[in-house]
C-alpha cells in the first residue's frame, strides 16, 4: 500500500491540487439537476425568494434546502414555511422530482400554495422520511406507496388528499409515524395497518374516516401518540386499546360517532397525558378506574351522554379540563381542579354547579386561560375571581344567577371574550367592554347609556333599561 510519504514532494502537491481541481469542479447530478430545476419550473411564485439560488449550471448540493451525500447525490431536500404564516411557495409539485432517485428525505411544510399530488414519491425507492405538510395536495394516497418500503416516516398532514388509505401501507413495517390528519381520507382503516409494528405516532384525525376502530392494538404496542378525532368512526373504544396502557400519552378521538360506555380499561392508562372522548355518545357513568390516571393533564369528556357519579381524581395537577354538556350533576366544582396548581382551561358548562362564586377559592388563578361555567346555578359574583385571573382570555358564565354591579369588574387587557347573558348583572355597562371580541350581556337587569363599541344589538337585549346605540336613543 502506498503511503504519501512515499511521493517526492512535487508530486504529492500535484496529487493534492488534482484532488482539489476535481472538488471544486464537483457538480451534483445530472439527474438531480433537472430533477430540482423541474421543481422550480412548476413555482409561480416564491416570494420569499427561497428558491432563488437555484440556477442552472451550479452547484446544485449548494442551493438552498439541498442537500448531498456520496457522489454528489441528492439525499434530501428540506424547504418549510412557519406555520400560520402567509404563502411561502405557490404552483404545483412538479413529477420531475422523481428523478432524485437517491433521495432519502423530502421535507416541504407550510409552504402552504402547493398543489400536485403525491405520486412521484414512487419512484424514490430510497425515501426513509416524508414530511409534506399543510400544502395543498390532492389526489390519492397512491396504491401503491407500500412498494417504498424503506419508509420510516410518512406525513401528509394538512393537504386535501382524498380516497382511501391504501392497504399496502401494511407493507411499511419500518413505519415509525404515520400522520394523514387533516386531508379529505374515506373508508375505513384498513386492518393491515396492525403490521406497523415499530409505530409510535398514528395520525388519522381530521378526515372522513367511517367504520369502527380496528381492534388490532395488540400489535401496536411500541404507540405513544393515537389521534382519531374529527372523522365518522362508529362503535366502541376497542379493547385491544388496553396493550397501549404502558406508554400511550395521547388518546384523541373526540368528534366521533363513538357508543357505549367508556371502557374500564382506560384507568391503566398510567401514562396518559390526554384523553379527548369530547363529542360523542358515550354513556353511564365514567369509570371509578379514572382515580388511577395520576398523569392526566388534559381531559375532555364535553358533549356525551355521561351520568353521575363523576370519580375523584387523585391527579397531581390537571391542567385542561372539559365535563361540559353532559348529564352530570356534580353540585360543586371538584376538589381536585380546584387544588391543580398548574390549571389554564376550566370547561364546567351544564354541570349542575351551584356554589356561590365568591366562595370558590382556587389554589391558582395565575395560569387561567378560559373559564366556561355557563348553565350551572351559579350565584354571586365574578368580581373577586377576575380581580386575580390577570391573563384570562375567555370568560363564560351564561345562563347562571349571578348577581353583582358590572362596573366593578375588572375588565383585564388580555380578556377577549366575556359572556354573562342570561343572569341578574346590574349597573351600568363600562367603556372597558370595548376593547373585547365578543361580548354578550343579553337578559340581565342592565340599565344607563351604552358606551361607544362594536358590538350589535344582540349583546345587550333583554336588559331593564340600556339605552343608545345600537339600541334605541336615551330619553333626554
Ligand atoms: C395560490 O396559487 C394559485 C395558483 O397556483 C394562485 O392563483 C393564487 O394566487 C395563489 N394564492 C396566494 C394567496 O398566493
Ligand atoms: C409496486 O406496487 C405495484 C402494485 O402494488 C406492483 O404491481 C409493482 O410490482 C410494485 N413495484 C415494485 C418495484 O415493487
Ligand atoms: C423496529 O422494531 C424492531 C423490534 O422492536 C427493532 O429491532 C427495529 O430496530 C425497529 N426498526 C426501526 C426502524 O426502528
Ligand atoms: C388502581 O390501580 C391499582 C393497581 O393496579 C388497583 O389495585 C386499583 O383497584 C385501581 N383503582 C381503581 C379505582 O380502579
Ligand atoms: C383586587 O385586587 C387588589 C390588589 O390585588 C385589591 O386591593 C382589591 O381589594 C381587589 N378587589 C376586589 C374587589 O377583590
Ligand atoms: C347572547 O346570549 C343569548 C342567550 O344566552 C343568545 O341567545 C344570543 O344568541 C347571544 N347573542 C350573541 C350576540 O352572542
């Protein structure tokens, strides 16, 4: 074997320029070129200007979100947008990406304008990892994406896929996320997703899925995160859901079509953080099994059928909790809710409360974010409670019998929403109300001259004797 100790001098520096001709020289691919150029070609517009050292005749390795590995091939190509902000790329996915034949990742998220469907990924028999999220995406989840079976993660998040799941996904056993959440999905889920073995993350939620959930969990036992929500899924909570309990942190299936009673089982879930069963038709009582959730943060059982007795909890701290509209008759706000330290959101609506406000005395109020007492029997006032929620952003206590003069509240900068229609507030309404979003004061015992605000009329019928606009003038 040759050593360079063993060159002369001269020849060594030759051998070592050489080297360096041919790197500086070094050109991505050919393929890979036109691949990206086709990418760009199909971009009306880029305002951004991301794509803007893409140009022909360079270097493509070194354009903006590529990247390469041997050879000077393409491995993976990253351009994402910031969520919730304005269009970053507009056009359509170009086919001639399937020339990037050794691209192993393509993350393009939040570009938020780009339309295409997601077809030429089958010819990337070398792709691992898939992020297309929140674009504009249509057509189907192809047939046959189970031929890419180095997949090890496969969103499509956010787009406007249609069809059903394909079946050969089954055949992706190094999945370890599939998220299809928020696209246009129909079917059922087809059963050959139990192969999935490695999968941590299953995102279903948002689509037109039907038929029940699969009974198949028992295979799945590696699942941390399973969110159902938002589609049309019938029948019960299957009990194969039980070998989920060591790990599972989020269980979402609100906004379903769901019966029966809620399983016993869910109470061995030791490490869930959420449950969302929000928005179904579960009914009977709400299993005693609940007092084991220790680690629940985020609870939503809101618009069911459910029944007392409501359990105790022995939750360190909830932090989100939603009980609202169903047929509980719980009397007083919980203990365990009144005593979390880190609570933000408090959905109590129709619970058959009937404390007197003043005397609720919460362990924290600092992190409150949203209150919903409505449709309780209330009384008293919120005056003491809003004196101490600075950063409370919604306050709804509609249809309760509080008594208390408007003006005394404190109306906080961060407060945005406020409901008390339908109670026995008296006064006069205050100039602070106009700096809300919403507001409803409607069927109260209101009296004086409005001030100046945005809100309709609507807000302030129903009172003793308000008076100006929107409503009709004072007497003088
Ligand atoms: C989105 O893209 C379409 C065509 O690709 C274009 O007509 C439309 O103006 C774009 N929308 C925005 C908000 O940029
Ligand atoms: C890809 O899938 C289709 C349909 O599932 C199949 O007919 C084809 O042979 C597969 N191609 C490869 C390269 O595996
Ligand atoms: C899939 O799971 C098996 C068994 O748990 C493990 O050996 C393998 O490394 C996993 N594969 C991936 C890609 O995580
Ligand atoms: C909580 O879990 C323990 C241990 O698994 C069990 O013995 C107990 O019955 C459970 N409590 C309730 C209320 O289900
Ligand atoms: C509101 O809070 C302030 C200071 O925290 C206190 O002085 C005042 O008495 C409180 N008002 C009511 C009505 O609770
Ligand atoms: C105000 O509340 C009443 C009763 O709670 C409701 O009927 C009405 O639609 C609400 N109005 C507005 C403007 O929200």
């Amino acid at each position: 074997m040759l050593s360079f100790s063993q060159f002369p001098v001269p020849l060594l520096f030759i051998l070592l320029s050489l080297h360096c001709l041919t790197c500086l020289a070094a050109n991505c691919h050919v393929d890979d070129e036109s691949g990206l150029l086709g990418f760009k070609s199909g971009i009306t517009s880029d305002p951004s200007g991301i794509l803007a050292n893409w140009k022909a005749g360079t270097d493509c390795c070194k354009w903006s979100g590529v990247s390469c590995g041997d050879n000077n091939r393409v491995t993976s190509l990253s351009l994402n947008g910031q969520p919730e902000k304005k269009q970053i790329l507009s056009g359509t996915i170009s086919s001639s990406l399937s020339k990037l034949k050794k691209l192993g990742s393509i993350y393009l998220t939040n570009l938020n304008n780009l339309t295409g469907t997601p077809n030429f990924l089958l010819a990337l028999t070398e792709i691992q990892i898939v992020y297309i999220e929140n674009n504009k995406l249509s057509g189907h989840v192809p047939a046959s994406i189970g031929n890419l079976t180095q997949l090890f993660a496969l969103s499509f998040l956010g787009n406007r896929l249609t069809g059903p799941i394909p079946s050969s996904i089954g055949q992706l056993t190094q999945l370890n996320q599939l998220k299809l959440g928020g696209n246009l999905l129909t079917g059922a889920i087809p059963t050959s997703l139990s192969n999935l073995k490695n999968l941590t993350y299953l995102s279903l939620e948002k689509n037109q899925l039907t038929g029940p959930i699969p009974n198949f969990f028992n295979s799945l036992s590696d699942l941390r995160i399973l969110t159902l929500s938002y589609n049309k899924f019938t029948g019960n909570i299957p009990v194969s859901i039980t070998s989920l309990a060591p790990q599972l942190r989020f269980l979402e299936v609100g906004h379903n079509y769901l019966t029966g009673k809620i399983p016993d089982f869910l109470g061995q879930f030791r490490a869930l953080d959420t449950l969302d069963l929000s928005w179904n038709r579960f009914s009977g009582t709400v299993p005693k099994t609940f007092a084991n959730l220790t680690k629940i943060f985020n609870l939503d059982l809101s618009h069911n059928l459910l029944v007392d007795p409501f359990p105790t909890l022995f939750v360190k701290g909830i932090e989100s909790l939603d009980l609202s509209y169903n047929n509980f008759h719980l009397g007083t706000i919980p203990n365990w809710v009144t005593a979390s330290p880190i609570i933000y959101s408090l959905k109590l609506a129709k619970c058959g409360i009937k404390i007197k406000l003043d005397n609720w005395k919460p362990k924290t109020t600092y992190f409150y974010d949203y209150i919903d007492l409505s449709d309780n029997e209330i009384s008293g006032s919120p005056i003491g409670l809003l004196n101490k929620t600075d950063y409370l952003v919604g306050f709804y206590a509609s249809g309760n019998k509080l008594k208390f003069d408007l003006e005394k509240l404190r109306i906080v900068q961060a407060l945005k929403d406020l409901d008390l229609s339908r109670n026995m507030v008296y006064g006069k309404v205050p100039k602070a109300i106009s700096g809300l979003n919403k507001l409803n004061l409607s069927s109260n015992h209101l009296c004086g001259q409005l001030p100046a605000t945005k809100f309709g009329a609507n807000s302030f019928a129903g009172n003793d004797c308000l008076c100006g606009p929107p409503l009709p003038p004072c007497k003088a």
